[in-house]
C-alpha cells in the first residue's frame, strides 16, 4: 500500500487477476479502519468496491491481456471517497437496466446486480470516461457530522 504524503490519502495498484482481490480487500479495510470508520460502513464500502473490482477484471479486458486496476482512497470533509480507474474498455455502470428484484429467479435478466449492489451500499457512485486516463468510477460514503466515525449514523 502506498500512502502519498497527505495522512488521509491511499493508493493502490494491482494487476487484473481475481488472485489479487485478498490484497484489494485487505487494503480497502485496512484503509477505512485506519480513517476510524465503523464496521458497518467498513464492509458496505468493501462489498462495493469487491463487485467493482468482479466487474473490471470479468468484463474491461479481453480475456488473458494484462491491464492495471488503480485505486485511490481518501477522507474529504466527511465523505469516504474510493476512486477506482482502470484502462479497459469504456464502460458506464449507467448503462445498464436495473434488475427487477421482483421477479421469479429464473425470470431475471443476467447482470446489473452488481451494479444494483454498489449503488445501494455507497451514497454517491459516478463513472467518467477519458482516454488518456481511463474508466474512473468514484464511489463516496457519507460519514456522517459530529462525533466519531463510529457513532455515525448507519
């Protein structure tokens, strides 16, 4: 994990593969106890950015090209802000329909569950496109004002 010199600013760089999601994983908790903040937002925050991660290293490559997943951490104000951006193909999380949560198993569409999930567990979920610099998707946790982190509202 590399830490830039302001105390509250994490990066990260791994390569597309799913071996590396116990390190994804582990940097993001590590990451989000470090900024104090509770368990609750602590596993919201990693269940969104895990389907994140699922859908960039399944669908932003061609299958066996190498390509880099990098990602930025930061407490702004009280908002816990991830930043993910990769250099696959365009994608926009937008795209894609919402799942019909009502309908029988075997009646649902493929996808877009993932997507559901990140935008349910995360206040803000935003993707850009540019092409020098990539697929960014930033994903923000509200905090909460007062008090500790902790004691934030859920």
């Amino acid at each position: 994990m590399h830490k830039p010199e302001h105390p509250e600013v994490f990066e990260l760089t791994v390569t597309n593969q799913l071996d590396n999601f116990p390190a994804i994983t582990d940097f993001i908790i590590k990451t989000a106890r470090q900024l104090n903040l509770d368990k609750n937002k602590i596993f919201d925050i990693q269940t969104a950015v895990e389907e994140a991660c699922e859908n960039i290293i399944e669908h932003a490559y061609p299958k066996d090209e190498k390509g880099t997943i990098d990602f930025h951490c930061e407490m702004k104000d009280d908002e816990f802000i991830v930043k993910i951006r990769d250099h696959g193909r365009p994608f926009n999380p937008d795209s894609v329909q919402s799942p019909d949560l009502e309908a029988a198993l075997e009646e649902r569409a493929i996808g877009g569950l993932g997507i559901h999930f990140m935008k349910s567990l995360m206040d803000e979920v935003n993707y850009s496109f540019d092409f020098e610099k990539g697929n960014e998707l930033v994903m923000k946790k509200y905090i909460g004002k007062g008090g500790s982190y902790g004691d934030a509202h859920q």
